[in-house]
C-alpha cells in the first residue's frame, strides 16, 4: 500500500523534504511506519523516534493500522520556557 507522510515544522528542514511517499505492506501501523523512516533517514532516527504521528489530520497510537493513501503528519513537539 501507498501511504503519504508530510514533515512538519523543523523536521522538514533535518530531513531535507517536506514530504515522502512509500510503500508499505498491507496492515502496516504507525509504529512500523516510524521504524521505516527511521531506516530511510538514519541521522534523524532519534528525532522521528519522538515525532508525533498524525493520521488523516487526527491523533493517532502506534498500533493504528494504515490504510492504503493514508496521509500522515509526523512532527516535532518541543517546549522550553
């Protein structure tokens, strides 16, 4: 299945793109989507480890299953006073 991942705020910037798509298998989950990122984009496999991963524009756990066309959202929250 084609699933669709748009970078937001900094990440984009580390990564080197705004947006990627792949291919994953079918009943893939978010968590497996972060661990194929985290091979894609070595050097930022911390950072994507700790993003926050959005679902069609809601929250989403690591164990949602994605569906073919999926668009995902993954970010960075930071905080600091």
């Amino acid at each position: 299945m084609r699933v669709s991942v748009r970078f937001l705020s900094t990440l984009g910037s580390l990564i080197g793109s705004r947006q990627v798509e792949l291919s994953l298998p079918e009943k893939a989950s978010v968590a497996d989507l972060a661990q194929r990122l985290q091979e894609m984009y070595p050097q930022q496999a911390a950072l994507l480890a700790q993003a926050v991963y959005m679902l069609d524009e809601k929250s989403t756990s690591a164990q949602t299953e994605l569906a073919d066309g999926a668009q995902v959202l993954a970010l960075l929250v930071l905080s600091g006073g």
